[in-house]
C-alpha cells in the first residue's frame, strides 16, 4: 500500500463520523406519524362498525332476556314452596361465559365471583353461613372463563361446553347443556349457576342461581305430601336445570352484548383521541420542515 493511500486511511479514521442532517431525521419521523394515523384511522372504521353491530345485536338479546328470565322466575317460584332441611354440601358449580373476547371483564366476573364462593369468601355470593364441599365439581360454559379458572381449579373440572350460544341462545342448547350434565354420572346435591346478571345498558354483576337436586327435593316437606314417582322427580329436575340454564345463557349473552358495544364505544373515543394528538404532532413537523426549507433557499439567495 502506497504512502499517500495509508495516509488518506489514516484522516478519515481520525476525523468523526458526519451526523445526518436533521432534515431527513424529521422526514422519516413524518413518515412514522403518517403511517400510525393510518393504521389508528383503520381501528377507528372496524371499531365503530363493531360497535353497531353490537348494538343491533343487543336490541334482539334483550328482548329474547326478557322472555327467557320467565323461566328462570317461574324456577326460582318452585323451589322457593319446596323448602328442605337437607344440607348440600356437595354443590355443582356451572360457570356460564362465552367463546368471544372484546367485551371487557365480562368474564373475569363470573370467574372471581367462582373463586370466592369455592373458597368461602366473605364476598362471596353465596348466603353466607353456605357449606361447600372441597370436591364439589365445575361445569364451565364458554372458552374465556375456562381459561382463567384452569390455573387455580383444573382437579374440580367435570365437563366444559363452547360453541353454545353463538348467537341468541336457545332453549334447546340449555336443554342438551342440562342433558350432557345428567348423563355424565356427576353426583351432586345442588346446582349453582354463576352468571352475569343485567343491571341496565352500561351496567352488570356477577350472580347466582340455585337449582336443588332429586334427593333434596324428595326430602322436602311440601313436595312429598303429593305422591311421586321417582322417574317424575327425576324429569323434574332436569327439567328445572335446563329452565335455569336458559335464564341464564340468555341473560349472560344480553350482559355479554352491552358489555361489548361499551367497549366498542370506549375504543372510538380513545382511537380518535389518538388521532387528533397524531394529526396535530404531524402539522407540527411538517410546518418545521417547511420552516427549515424556505430558511434554507432564503439563506443561498442571500449569498448569491
């Protein structure tokens, strides 16, 4: 290697790296903000559309609630006139959730609402003095509190149902819900249905309804005084466990919809916020870039 070669190595080592001018910094800068308004507009167009489809949807669910909870109040009349002395210890727990998402902590309430009464929390929502057996069983309907509850209670699963309840349910999926529960051979006393109970429009909690099982009700006082056969108390109460189901499913899937288009509504509002901040932040470094520009061109005018 020559002389003048090694020499010219030797300046350009020693001499410091040219910083890039701020000018392309800011345009590429621009070019991020352009590209996330963008993408952030696009989140804007599918959460609106999600939000009134949400809110069609809703209108058909309460109206299908409030036909459905006259068959979990017409339950309810029943073993409200059949007290019974009989303790039930050993209590099915049937959480009913969904398969969907995008709805906020409409499932995280069942399941919280799950673990305090196997637990026997002070809040649970269970009456309180309520015994529960360690091996009492769990039934989950819906994919999203099958996930949050297998952590803590996998050892109590007994039968986990989805794809219930796509749309409006229907007596005849409570009816093949209660059915499955039957023949699986589980034992149990009672059944406790946690579900989401609908408050208003914007509004829900966590409840439960409870379903006795055939020896509590043949040890009832008042059911007994009529003379029964054991296949008819058995009817009965798959009968009343599907009746209960129902009431439920269609008042989760009502509580499921409102929950879904608040979110919804949430997300636009926070997605045009988010544009509105974007935008103005663009302006900013376009008007500077234009700023630098013209100091630019004014700046070589001058010296020529």
């Amino acid at each position: 290697m020559s002389l003048l070669a090694r020499s010219v190595l030797r300046t350009a080592a020693v001499q410091p790296a040219v910083a890039a001018p701020a000018q392309a910094r800011n345009m590429a800068t621009l070019r991020e903000i352009e590209l996330r308004l963008k993408s952030v507009r696009n989140i804007e167009k599918i959460t609106k559309s999600m939000k009134m489809i949400a809110s069609t949807k809703l209108a058909k669910a309460q109206r299908a609630m409030n036909a459905g909870k006259q068959y979990g109040i017409a339950n309810a009349e029943v073993f409200a006139n059949t007290p019974s002395d009989k303790p039930t210890p050993t209590k099915l727990f049937i959480v009913v959730s969904s398969d969907k998402g995008l709805c906020g902590g409409i499932h995280s309430s069942v399941s919280k609402a799950t673990r305090k009464a196997l637990s026997g929390h002070p809040e649970s929502p269970l009456p309180q003095g309520t015994e529960v057996s360690p091996d009492s069983p769990i039934s989950i309907i819906g994919d999203k509190s099958k996930s949050q509850l297998v952590r803590q209670q996998a050892s109590r699963y007994h039968i986990t149902f989805n794809q219930i309840g796509r749309d409006i349910p229907t007596f005849a999926d409570a009816a093949g819900v209660a059915d499955l529960i039957i023949k699986s051979g589980v034992q149990f006393d009672s059944v406790v249905l946690v579900y989401n109970k609908f408050v208003s429009a914007i509004s829900y909690e966590a409840a439960i309804m409870e379903v006795k099982g055939e020896e509590a009700l043949k040890e009832s006082a008042s059911f007994s005084a009529y003379e029964n056969e054991d296949d008819a108390t058995k009817d009965l109460v798959e009968f009343s466990l599907a009746n209960a189901i129902y009431a439920a499913l269609v008042e989760g899937h009502a509580c499921e919809q409102s929950a879904r288009r608040n979110a919804m509504d949430n997300a636009s509002k926070n997605a045009s916020d988010m544009i509105s901040t974007l935008t103005m932040q663009y302006n900013r470094g376009r008007q500077a870039s234009i700023t630098n520009e013209l100091v630019d061109i004014i700046t070589g005018a001058s010296a020529l």
